[in-house]
C-alpha cells in the first residue's frame, strides 16, 4: 500500500453540496434585496473550496440532482480543480439543497428556522428530500477514499437514510486504507428525528474519528444522553479524547478556539477582531485553513491561528464558498494578527 502521505488526495469531503443564492445587499429583509448571486454551498462543499483556494490537493463525495443546478455544481468544483469522481448524478427526481440567504444583521444572518410557527430572518433552508441525501453505500467512491490522506465528513450527513449509512461506509473504507478520519459535527436541528437519536448517532461516530471540530452547541448535541447539561469544554474535550479521538477543536466564536490532543496537550487561539459583514461560512473557512496547516505538516498553534485568520476574512465577504481566501492572503493576515492570536 502507498505511504498514506504519498496518495495524491489530501482532503477529501463528503456530505453536501447544493446552491447558495447569496444576497447582494446587507441589512435589508428579504423583502428590500434587489438581486441574488449563486454559488456552490452547503458547510462540506464551502470547506473543500476552501481547502483547494489555499492549494490542497482536494476531492469531493457526494450526490447531486440531475438538472442544470448539480450540473452547476460539479462544472463549478472542477474549475477550482477539486476531484469530482466521487459524485454521484442522482436519477430519481431529487433537487438540490438550497439556501437563500438574508444579512439584516451580522447578529442575525446565521440563523436558521427550526420549525413550528415562529417568525424568521436569516438564512432561508429548503433541505426536504434533496439529492445529498439520497447518496449511498453503494455510492461510495472506495477507490477515491484509497487514494486520499483524510477525509472530513459533515454531521449532518448523518441525520437521515441512506445519507447515514453511506457516512458510515466512508469512516470504516477509511479505517481499512488508513486514511485520517475527520468529523465537522456539523449539527442542524432540522432533519434529525430527535436529540435522541441524535446524541446516539454522533457517539457511534466519534469512536471511529481522529479529528473531530465543533463548537458549544454541538458539543451539547452529543451529549445531550451522556453529559446533559455539560458547559465544560475541557470535560467534553476528554470524554471524546478518552474514546479514541486524537485530537479535539472547540470552536467559540470571539473567544478564539482550543484543541485538546491525545497526549495531553492543550493549545489556546485568540480570535482576530474583525467587523463582520456576516456569521455564516467563517466556520468553514476555519475548518479549510486548520486542514491546511495540519496536511501540511505545520505545528498544530500555525494551523489554528490559519483557520482563525481565514475565518476573520470569511466574516468579511457576503458569500461563503466563492468567497474563501487564498493562502497568500490568510497568510499575510494571520501574520499581521498573530500576537492577538497568542494566548
């Protein structure tokens, strides 16, 4: 078997990738925005671009809908020379995921509707029976997963058949080759059946990762069986770490980010002040730039300080994945803020 350092994919992303129609006007409702821009979406499809903008060798897992949105889509990854084979044309009539979104406020762009009848701004989901949740276990591209350093999957992916099942065929093709596995948790309300089946999900998932990302809220989403009620970030970082994750990302907004390893080890990264246009996409961008540093071999301190300053100039922009930075210029901002990033 090659050396898992010499396959030719570094990232490898597998959850969705759907439409952004992205305001062109901030602090506005819907009702006042005079156009629309598009992109490619959906947290795993903003993550690869992400990753292949700062140079990564990067492909992508995944369904799409037979329709000129999907063809859109693959057309749009391939000229940022991500690796495409590894998604599937869907052939029964699904659409893609779509999101629509509306910047009133920075405060209130990120917001998503969880359903019953409360009023809504923010970001405008139609996710009902979209074509990435269609994808597989026989969808899965082994050979893709063979040929790749890591794969990241989002949490989301899991929260409805045969979505789930295919993630799981993913982590355990990854296992047998090797391959770095990497969990976004990702988590949305929307598509689960409860917190229950939430919570249990995630801790069969977490036991087969190395990396596992997210922030406070998401911990609570996979503890809520285990730890209900937990706030505490070092407690949920070794709960996690004591069931074989190697390395653990909390995310928390303005106050930075930690990582907790398997060796005991604790690294604290500031945030970088940053006038925010909006919220949504600066995970991702996160995510992309910490990838970046820990693929190419950068001590873990670079990484986290490279995924803040991509996710600072992410707030920036009005879009997500059209809008990623490239490596010269979350370089040049990292260095430019790295004193505020020291702990």
């Amino acid at each position: 078997m090659k050396n898992v350092q010499d396959r030719r994919i570094e990232l490898l992303l597998s959850g969705r990738a759907g439409i952004d129609l992205n305001t062109t006007k901030a602090g506005c409702t819907f009702a006042d925005i005079p156009a629309f821009t598009k992109s490619v979406g959906g947290s795993p499809a903003n993550i690869v671009q992400g990753a292949a903008r700062l140079g990564l060798k990067t492909g992508f897992l995944g369904k799409v809908a037979h329709d000129g949105m999907g063809e859109y889509i693959l057309s749009a990854l391939q000229a940022q020379n991500i690796e495409t084979k590894g998604i599937v044309v869907d052939k029964t009539g699904a659409r893609n995921c779509i999101a629509v979104t509306e910047i009133i406020s920075a405060e209130e762009s990120g917001g998503y509707a969880t359903g019953g009848d409360a009023f809504h701004h923010g970001t405008y989901l139609y996710r009902q029976g979209t074509a990435d949740m269609l994808y597989s276990p026989t969808d899965v591209n082994r050979d893709l997963i063979a040929a790749s350093q890591s794969v990241m999957l989002s949490g989301t992916a899991f929260s409805q058949s045969p979505s789930r099942e295919a993630m799981f065929t993913i982590l355990q093709l990854a296992r047998d080759f090797g391959t770095m596995t990497v969990l976004d948790i990702d988590y949305r309300p929307f598509g689960w059946v409860s917190k229950d089946e939430t919570a249990r999900c995630y801790q069969q998932v977490i036991t087969q990762c190395d990396i596992v990302i997210g922030n406070r809220e998401e911990f609570d989403a996979v503890e809520y069986l285990t730890m209900p009620g937990n706030k505490d970030n070092t407690k949920s970082a070794q709960a996690l770490l004591d069931a074989g994750v190697k390395l653990v990302i909390v995310k928390d907004g303005a106050n930075g980010s930690t990582a907790y390893t398997s060796d005991g080890k604790v690294l604290r990264c500031g945030s970088i002040p940053t006038a925010a246009v909006k919220t949504f996409g600066s995970g991702d961008a996160y995510a992309a730039g910490l990838m970046y540093g820990i693929l190419r071999k950068h001590n873990l301190a670079y990484a986290m300080q490279l995924g803040t300053a991509c996710a600072s100039l992410a707030l920036k922009t009005i879009s997500c994945g059209d809008a990623m930075p490239n490596l010269q210029a979350a370089e040049q901002h990292r260095a430019q803020h790295e004193k505020e990033m020291m702990p």
